[in-house]
C-alpha cells in the first residue's frame, strides 16, 4: 500500500462523519468515489515523486479539517462546538 493511502483515506472518511453523522445531511457518493480516485492518483503520484505527494497528502489532510463544505462546519469547528458543550448536552 502507498505511504499517501492512509492520510487520503482519513480525508474520506473525516468528510463522510462530520457530514452525515455529527450533522444529519444525507450521504454524498461522490466523497468515497473521490476518495477511491485521489488514493488511486497519489498512489500513481508517489511513483515519480514519493516526497512531494506526500506532503500534498498531508497538507491536504489539514486542509480538511479546518474547510466548511457545503455550509456544513468544519470538523474543527464541530468539535469545538462538541467540547464547549460539556457532558450531558
């Protein structure tokens, strides 16, 4: 397996929760087709430039923790909400 396949599938996957379990939207099918085509592309990335593509994959797992996507907050944003919360609400 490629060293950029885990940080890309964590992009996939932290996408998919935060939109339809932390915030009710309905499941989008593109998320994990995308998902499946960016592991498939950087993997090919990795061949030519190993450094580079992982880096990208990195930074683009950062990326996506702090980018609102179709109006829904961003993970950062519903954990804070989650932890300013408190036990119990």
């Amino acid at each position: 397996m490629a060293a950029t396949t885990g940080p890309i599938l964590a992009i996939g996957t932290i996408t998919i929760l935060n939109q339809t379990v932390f915030h009710k939207q309905p499941m989008d099918w593109l998320i994990p087709i995308a998902t499946g085509a960016a592991c498939a592309g950087f993997a090919l990335l990795e061949q030519g430039a190993p450094q580079a593509a992982r880096m990208a994959a990195y930074t683009a797992l950062v990326a996506v923790l702090f980018t609102r996507i179709n109006g829904v907050p961003s993970p950062t944003e519903s954990f804070v909400s989650w932890w300013n919360a408190g036990p119990g609400k």
